[in-house]
C-alpha cells in the first residue's frame, strides 16, 4: 500500500526493520504504557504517573493507520492530530470548486463533516505478552523456517485475538526489545473518519520546506476529525484541553507512536546504511525531488498534483539526510564497534552464554555483505511499484500469496490483513495520468541506470521499450485508477488475474517472479538471519542489563505503537546563539515576506489587529520523538493536552539512531494559538468551547 | 566561464585545488613531457621514447580550451577529438531546420567548414622550470600575503611569456608537486576553430546515459575540425593515422591533458570530501538533474535545449558517486591516515626537517574545519552563478578586479586573461529563456533550502521574492542574452556596471560584496593555508623519494596540462567474469534495441549490409586517464594514431584519488572503426583519404 512521509509520519520502510533495547538517559526514551520508567520520573521530575493517569492517557490517545499519532479532545468524538496527516483526506475531497488543502475546511454542523476515505483510526485497548508462545513456535528455527514459523504464530495469534470481527478490531503482534519480548497489541478500529475543522496551509505549514525541520517555527499544524460509528459521534476517554499551553521548563509528556528507531544498531549495519542504503535513497529522493518540482512548475494543475508528493519527498531526503549526518560525524559507529566488541566478549567469556547467543555479529556482518550486492537494484525496482504501481502489484501479489495457507504468506498477506489491502484498493484516491507517466518513467529509467542495461530483471521490466515510451502507454491504457477495477480484479483472485489483459496488470505479472524471488532472497539471507542474530544481540543485552542491575532504564526500540516520553520546554544552543523554546504570534508576521512558503493566509492577514500578538504559537521541548510521532498531543502532568506535536529540530533527525538531550528537540504548536486561532481567526467559537468544555 | 563538463572533459572546480607527486605503480602516472618514466618503460615494454619521437607528439597534440584534449591528424590543420568535445559547436550552429548536434555535421569542401563559436585550441611550444622565481617571491609569506605574491609573481611571467601578442600566445602557470617544482607553459593559441565532420549524437553517444562510465560500449565519439589562420588551414606537425588500430596486449599511449587528480590528499581532506563535499555535490547535480529530465520531457523543444545540460550532469554524477564508492570503500582513507603519520613521523625525527616543513598535516585539519563551515553555502551560490549567470557575474566581480593593479587581482582576472573573458562573453551561445529561469529558480530555492531563509545571504539574494518569481522577472528582463550587451557592459568597465539597469546586473551587484568576501574568506582561510601546507607535504615526499633514491619513479597531479600516460590494450575483470577488450559492429548491432538511447541512426541501420561486422569498434587500455583527457589520440610505438580517448570504465572514476591496474581502463573509439565509418557509413572518402594519406 502507498504510504505518505512527511514531517514525523512514518517513514516507509526502505530499510530492514531493526529494533533493539536502549538504555536510557536524561529525557531518553519511548515507553511502552506497561513499563514506563516511574523511578527515573520521581526522582527527576518529584512525579508518578499512576495507573488511572496511565489508564485514561492510553485510551485517549489514537494512531492514524496512515503513519500519524492523534488524540481524543473532546467526548464527542473530536479528535486532534496533524494538518499534515489529513493532507490525503483533503486533498481527496477537493473538487474543482474547492480546495480544502489550500483554503482550509471549516464545518458550523455535524452534517457538514465529511468522511475521510480509506482513513482508519485505531484506539489501543489491551496489551498482552506473547513472548512464550512466540519462543515455542520459534524455537531452533532459523532462515526460511525461522520466517515461516514466526508468520505462522503471529497469523494464528492475531487471528484468535480479533475473533472474527475485524470490523471492529486490529491486532498486532508487536515485537519488543527484539523478541526479548513479544507483545499482542488489540486496537479498537474506527472506519468512519470526517474531518471538521482544517485551517489553511499557508498556516498548517508556513515557511514550507526550507522550515522543516528547523526551529523557531510559526506554524499551525492541526487538523481537526470525528470518529463516528453508527453514523454517531463515539464516546471515548478524551484529553481535557489546557487553553494555556506549557510554561517554560514544564514536564511534559507525549503520547504517540514512533514508527521506528534503530539505537542498538551493530556497527556494520550502521556503516551499510552509511556507505550504501542512505546516499542511494537520498540519490533516488533527490532525484524524484527534482522532476517534482518542475512538474510543479507546469501549471497551476500540476502544482498542485504534485503538492502531497513533493513534500513527502522533502521530508524523507531531510529526514534520510539528517540520519546520515550524524552517521558521517563518525563517533557513532567508531562507539557502536566499541560496544559491538565489548558485548562479544561479554559473551564469550562464558560457555552458557557462548551457546546462548553465540557470534550474532559475524551473522549480521554476512548478511550486511549480502545486502550490499541486493540493495540498489531492490530499491530500484522497489520504487517502480510504489504509490499507484503499488496497488498493482499488490493485486499480483496478493493473488499469489492468497494461494498459500495463511502461515506461509509473505508478510501483509495473512488473512487477518485482507480486510486491510481490500480497504485500501477501494480507497477512491485522485489520480492523475501525467504524474503517474512521469513518476514511473523516472522510475524506469533509474532502474535502467542502477542495474545496467544488460541486467536481466531491467531486460524483463523495459524489453526493448524507452522508458518514456513504455510508461505512458502502461498509464495511458490501465483501468485500475477505477477502484471498482481494481476491487473486482482483488476479488477474482488469481484467475482474474491471469485473464487480466489491462496492461498494469499483464506488466506486474511479467516482473513478479523476478520481483518476489528477490524479496524472498532478502528476506531469507538478508532479513532473516539479520532478525535472528539481532534478537540475539539484543537478548544478550538484555541479559546483560539484567546481570548488572539496569533493567529498568531499558527501553523498547520504536515499533510504530502507543509510546510515551517524557521531558522539559526547553530551547537549545544552536551554532552558539540560543534558540529560545516558544515563538508567538509576533515573530509569525515579522517572519512573513508576502511571498510563498512565507505567505501568511488573507484571514490571517485579517486578523492581525484582534490577535493578541504575545500569544504562544510553537515550543520545543526535550521529548524524545520520531517520525510516527505526528499528531501526538503533548500533555502536562495532569495529564491535560498543552500542545500538539508537529516536527523535530535537524539534530532530532538522527533520533532514529540516538537521542542527544543536548540539541535533540520535539516542536509541537501550543493550545494557546489554537484556541485563539479557532475563536480570533476562524470564528469557530463552536468548536474551541467543545475543546475547553470537553462536550459539544 | 561556464564549463560543460562530459564523460572525460575536465571536471569543473567545485572543490579547491589539491596537487601532490604520486609514486607510480605498473602503467600508473600522467608524466610531462619533460620528465617521462623512461628507465620503466624500457623494463615493462623495451620501449624508449626518443627526443623526436616527444617533439613530435607534444607538437601534434592540442588541448581545448573548454575543458577537452585533441590531436592533429593532417597536414592540413585537421584535428580530432570526441563528439561531446564539440557538443556546444554543433548546438550552437544549429539552427531550427538543423540540428547538426543530432543528425550529425558533414562537408564536401572547406568552404562548408564552419567555424566553432568561441572555440579555441592551444598548442604546447614550450616549457620553461620557474620554481626559482616562484619560491623567490614567495618566500617566507602566508595567508593573505602568499596569495597577492604569488598572483603577482604569475602575474609578471606570464605577461612576459606573452609578451604582448595575446592573439597568437597563452601563457600558463602551472605547479607541478605541488610547488616543489613550477613551470611555465606556453602554448599557441588558435581562435578560429571549424567543424568539418560530426557524426550523429546517436552513435558517438549510443547507450546513453545507462552505458557511459560502462564497458561494453560501442561508441563513435568522434569530431573532426579543422583550424584556420588568417582563413586558411595551419600547418603543423600530426599524428599519422593508422586505419587497423591496436592488438590486444599492444603498449598504447594516450597524449592529452588530464584535468585534475589529488593522490596525495592528506587524509582529513579525503574523509572531507566523502563526509561533506560530495554528498553536498552529488545532491545538488541529482536535484538538476531530476528537474531537467522533466524539463526534457516537456517538449520536443525542451528535450534539445536540456540534452547538454542533461548529459553533463549525469556525468558529473556519475563521476563524484564514483569517486564517492571509493572513498567510502574505507581503505583509501585509512592507508592515507598511515602515509601521513609516518610522513609526519619522517619530518618529526630531524630538526631540519621539522623547520622546513613544520605541522602541515595540522594546518590541513584546520582548514578543513572552517571549509566544513563554508562550503555549502558556497556551494549553493556558486550553483546560482553558473551557465549563463556566471557571465553576468564575471561582468560585475571583473569591473571590480580591473580596478586593482594586476597582481592583486582574483585569479582569472590578470590581464593575461583578460581576452579570454571577452572572447567568452562575446560568443554567441544559445539562450532558452524557460531553462534559464527553471535553473535560476532552482539555485534560488536550493540555496534558501540549504543555508535557511534567515540567512543573510539569502536575504540579500531573495529579499522578500519567492525564488521562481524571481527567476521569472530576471530572466524576462535581462538583455544579456545579446553577446553585444554583454561585451558593452564589459568594455563600459564599472562605471557602466553601476549604471546598467538590466535586472540580471542589479541582482550580482547586490550580491557582490557578500559573495566576493564569501570567496576570499575561503580562498585567504582555507585555499591558501591548504596550497601552503600541500606544499610543504609534497615537498617533504620529495625530499623523503630523494632520500630514498625513487625520485624517478614519482609524477606529477594532473593540472590539466599536456601529460602522456602508457599502458597496454588489456580487458578486466568485473564480477567475477572477464571483460574481452575490442567490441565490435555485429556487438553494436547486437546492443540495438530501436528505443532511445539504444536506437541507431538510420544511415547505420542502412550501412549494416555493407559493413565488415568483425570491424573493432572501441577498446579498453591500462592507461591512466581522468577527466580532461576527453578527445585524447591513443598512440602506438611508432607515434600514429590508433585509437581516440572518450571514456573510463566505472572503477577508473576512482582515478581523481588513486590508480588501481586490476580494473582502471581507458575507453576509446578505434581508428579502424573510424575509417570504415567514413567509407562506408558516411561516404566521406575525401576525409577517410586526408586521414590516411596525412593530407587532402
């Protein structure tokens, strides 16, 4: 399924999934609700989340299927979270007569509210350890049976945790601290999403791209939803709005989902994404980056087809950027090889545990040298079945895959996730024929330049066709821009599918032997052996901790799963100068050119003389977040919403890595502005009592 | 000046410039004329290069002065050099029912011959050691001060070199070792350049992109030319040119001018690179080069007013990632951390030595620090003031220059070069107002992206426009497109530099003040003290040779001076399979697929039946080759032309920092290819005729 990057949604997963434990220190950490480190808050902060402020932050917070975090704010139903993470959903219901995106949306009823197609809210309700049954199903497996076993009990686990009704119910197995622990995660599943209240994205996202991802921010990143369910507003736990926001050096919380962190890294994994992964994605970025934005500049049209992409785009090349910053600085690795060592020898100065864990980093080394050889052309052929393509390969694959028993299907297709795919290939997306040529064009044509003319799988995807030529008439003759097409050839299966004469579909069917005996090579080489020596790493490390006492200042690498983090409103030093922690309404108008990414919005414009200027706008703190954190809400220490996360600062980028409490900062917009905006600007007086009252 | 850069045309100088003595390995080395590897070559191959046979092959090469090398191949001024060497020729006589570029450029007579607009070809005559008045005039000075004295020293000797007839003579300084030894140049300089003969882009570039820096190829990447004085054709010395090529295993010799290597680069110089500069670089050329595949796409129109720029960039990629992949193999950097500690071990261990060369390596360190700091910046203005806006920029900063007295000027601007700059500004080059702008509002927004919208360069540049309006109105507004307008604002000196209203010098005079004290401060804080201290690194390496008796086998960095390498026509091995070294017509026949950019030109795929399909076409030489080397004749022992110089394999793009003979290859065009093309694909028999008779 096509996946939007932005700000701090989840990043797509480029990259084999690594997931470690951490220990923590000042501020560090992403919590999982049933550990959270309660010894290091008191003796920090004087402060102990108790188990009803636990109980009503869980169930009060939300993830956006699509990648973002949000949060229930009122009892009606109101939920908060990002501008950015209902960009899809405001684009899909534009017209030509309205362009919610640009102008904004804006509902006085609940009958104007409109529903967000395809989009899916999920509420965590339980948390459950599965690590035994997941142990016994795994034991003294390893590569393909290894794989085979682990999807095996993850399909049956999650199959008897959603009981036959997944209409209303999302299960997730959830793997902690790298199998050290597995945990089932059951989520209430909301399908009837409608937005009601978004503001401009002048506003949403003033100072554009060369803002993001710096600091002082003036932005209001917000949109406002509803979940419904019986054609009713639902009633859940919500967080009771703080019109006020933080003050300075406040303890604050986030409650969001991180989509990934990768801080026990072994050091050849992080040279490889060094050396090889990242500057060939950031290559394949830029490069997409730079045919988007002469697209752009086509028309008015074209701009704004390739709006949502370009600044997709942007984010991931900073956020890939970032990354590869803090990579090349050189200390992290020189530091991991240290530790990767230390822990060997650890090790290996017992035989128990010389059997227990063995030589994971000569596993991982070997299958890092593997990886270097598959990448490029992976990536490569990896960004031709992206976005739309995505959809068609999908419906080849899934046709395939539904042959098999559920526990030998690739991941993504197990029969728990049908629903899923199915939801989205009916998902009415826009679509528009000359990004889509161009878009896979491009994609063809780096195919071509990466793998080599004479490469067998470039041979069987261009054959003797130009890359130009090929993708306009693949685009020019599909039918699977029809959600109906599409859904009619999911649900005629594998014979519709060899019947298929829709030149999409005849192309993935020509690619997909080709295409899947690459992902099965590194999945079964690559990825693999990679999950298996790092759970041994991690277990060792583990072990380790607990030998010696800490086991409580570890925590979980990022999975994408309700998380909280802890930390201060804060500014930082930047290049010498510091940068304090909140901006206001006045440094917004003294930032704003008149000339676009630095235009304000007329209504803002407009409102200039009533606002009262002093007003908070954006603050950073020290949280610790990741991309997935989008939407988050950050909450003070009654547990009452402050603010609403939106960004990180450049040196949060190399948190998918590590946390530096020295210039690692969270930037979220404050109530404040929000409350005054709804009332001052918009004349939502309606919709900002519904915040301070909790009700319509 | 703007400087096309293509597969083996000398790279233009984004980074500063690094020039060391390397000690030659088997067939390594760009030797001087003066100085040739005589006592090896006589060991591997029993060949020695006797005074004539030199004489006669430095008076029968020539260097373009765009950035190319060349042969004389009659007796008749004919010249030959590649096809991408005479790019911006064809582009530039093509007219909208020709397009000699594409469909290739024949004449029957001299009178069809058309000159090449603001081509010039430059013939080595003489040259002169003048290490002695150099280290003179230097001496003792650092900084700020070692720069004015060495810009006056070059200043004084090569308007006495000159001596007063710029038409007819350039002068070049040029250091070789780094300053452990300095020469004078001088060359004949011939203005009046025509093309005769240009086969198709589609068989001197057949494969395209997808195949440059590859091997097989199978390329004519030919232009022959032909230079006039005083309207008829020189007379010079030549290449006699032998029809059957070269045998697998034959000693070869290339006689060109390689642009620039750095094997001597102190090892925080390398890690800079790899960590800062080409990441920075690679990004900027892949965003253009994503932006002008789009812009091709546009229309037919655009498609030919990118290819160039296309073309160039690709390659430019292509050549940084390669260098790149080298460095970040690891080896490189570390070997080089040791070479430097045992060098400075070696100047530590004798008070002598520790007063004739001091710290250099921690002068490199330190300059480096403050280069980290600077060069995006400079990076992302310099890529403003590129193509056509260098122009207006030489226009601004060389009215400032020619106010100083000669020997305190930036370089570039001594009077020695002054004709140069006016020969460059009067040329009539093609001007696409929608690529202009494109480009100019993608510098724009990339240097906003990368040094921050607060920054106060980028203030001053964009004031409160969005970069593509600015753009827009510049290039609408701007009559410097009228190589008359150009010259006029030239020859008005300063005074009509602050009178000009045209929108384009308004822009690069605000600009000015900060981007001449961006430059100097890299040039006084990081150039200077990086020259200095290479210096006395490279002087202490010969010193350290000469003590150890291998003064013999050291060669100099290439300067983009005439330089002949030898080697032998030898395949490789690339993946585990051999590479043979000849491909051949039935090969280029077989690699045909129809479809950009491996669709032959018709008269190719007419000639086939006529054609001997065994005929050699390109082959693969050890021969140490880098950018600059463009266009180069292959030599055989007895001094004729076998073969012509238009490519390295990839592994060669590691050339700028080391030579490594297991898999380094030159790429050339056979001359056997050459003359049965005349003959029968193209009936140019008079020319076949002129090549191998050495007349008309």
């Amino acid at each position: 399924m096509s996946q939007a990057r932005s700000s701090l949604l989840l990043s797509s997963a480029l990259l084999g999934a690594f997931a470690f434990a951490s220990t923590a220190h000042a501020d560090e950490g992403m919590w999982t609700f049933d550990h959270l480190p309660k010894a290091a808050l008191q003796k920090a902060y004087g402060f102990t989340p108790d188990a009803r402020w636990i109980q009503h932050v869980v169930q009060s917070s939300a993830r956006l299927a699509e990648g973002c975090s949000a949060s229930f704010v009122s009892g009606d139903g109101l939920v908060m979270t990002n501008h950015h993470c209902a960009n899809s959903c405001l684009a899909a219901l534009s017209d030509k007569d309205h362009d919610y995106f640009r102008d904004g949306f804006y509902t006085r009823d609940l009958a104007d509210e409109r529903q967000c197609p395809g989009m899916e809210l999920d509420r965590l309700d339980t948390m459950k350890d599965v690590s035994d049954p997941v142990a016994e199903a795994t034991r003294g497996k390893q590569g393909a049976a290894y794989s085979a076993a682990l999807q095996e009990v993850e399909s049956k686990l999650t199959k008897d945790c959603i009981g036959g009704d997944d209409e209303h119910w999302r299960c997730d197995m959830v793997p902690l601290y790298h199998g050290g622990q597995t945990a089932l995660y059951r989520y209430r599943r909301y399908k009837d999403v409608r937005v009601v209240m978004a503001p401009e994205q002048g506003i949403a996202f003033f100072g554009g791209d060369p803002d993001n991802f710096d600091y002082p921010r003036y932005d209001i990143d917000l949109s406002m939803l509803r979940v419904y369910e019986g054609g009713k507003p639902v009633r859940t736990p919500f967080l009771q709005f703080d019109p006020n926001g933080p003050k300075a050096d406040d303890l604050v919380f986030t409650s969001g989902n991180p989509g990934r962190t990768q801080r026990g890294l072994p050091a050849s994994a992080l040279a490889f994404q060094r050396d090889v992964a990242n500057p060939a994605i950031i290559s394949a970025l830029t490069l997409r980056e730079g045919m988007l934005w002469q697209y752009s500049r086509e028309s008015a049209e074209h701009e704004k087809q390739a709006e949502d992409a370009l600044f997709s785009i942007q984010n991931g090349i900073k956020s890939y950027s970032g990354t590869q910053a803090a990579l090349q600085s050189g200390d992290i690795v020189s530091r991991r090889v240290k530790e990767d060592t230390a822990l060997q020898a650890w090790i290996d100065a017992d035989p128990a545990r010389r059997a227990a864990y063995g030589q994971p980093f000569r596993t991982v080394d070997k299958a890092i040298a593997l990886e270097k050889d598959l990448f490029s052309r992976n990536l490569a052929i990896g960004m031709v079945f992206r976005g739309f393509l995505d959809n068609v390969m999908t419906l080849v694959e899934g046709a395939h895959e539904r042959q098999k028993p559920d526990a030998k299907r690739h991941a993504g297709y197990h029969d728990a996730q049908l629903g899923e795919i199915e939801t989205a290939l009916a998902a009415k997306e826009p679509f528009y024929p000359d990004l889509e040529t161009a878009s896979l064009a491009l994609s063809l044509t780096s195919l071509r330049q990466i793998a080599g003319a004479d490469d067998p799988l470039v041979r069987l995807t261009l054959g003797k066709e130009a890359p130009d030529a090929l993708a306009a008439s693949l685009i020019k003759g599909t039918k699977l821009s029809d959600p109906a097409a599409r859904l009619a050839l999911w649900k005629g299966g594998l014979q519709a599918i060899k019947a298929s004469t829709d030149p999409l579909v005849v192309f993935a069917r020509r690619i997909y032997p080709s295409y899947t005996a690459l992902h099965d090579k590194m999945r079964d080489e690559v990825s693999a052996p990679l999950h298996k020596a790092q759970g041994d790493i991690a277990r060792a490390r583990f072990a380790q901790a607990k030998a010696e006492g800490r086991l409580d200042a570890l925590y979980p690498d990022a999975t994408f799963s309700p998380r909280l983090s802890y930390g201060t409103v804060k500014g930082w030093r930047k290049n010498g100068v510091d940068v304090a922690p909140f901006t206001d309404f006045a440094g917004m108008y003294g930032h704003a050119t008149g000339a676009e990414p630095f235009a304000l919005p007329k209504r803002w414009l407009d409102a200039k003389t009533r606002l009262p200027l002093s007003t908070h706008l954006d603050f950073v703190s020290t949280n610790d977040i990741v991309g997935g954190n989008s939407g988050s809400p950050v909450l003070n220490r009654e547990g009452k919403a402050v603010g609403l996360i939106f960004d990180g600062n450049l040196p949060s980028l190399a948190g998918d890595l590590y946390y530096d409490i020295s210039n690692n900062r969270a930037v979220a917009t404050d109530t404040s502005a929000i409350i005054t905006a709804l009332k001052l600007v918009y004349n939502e007086e309606n919709l900002a009592n519904e915040l301070t009252n909790g009700h319509r």
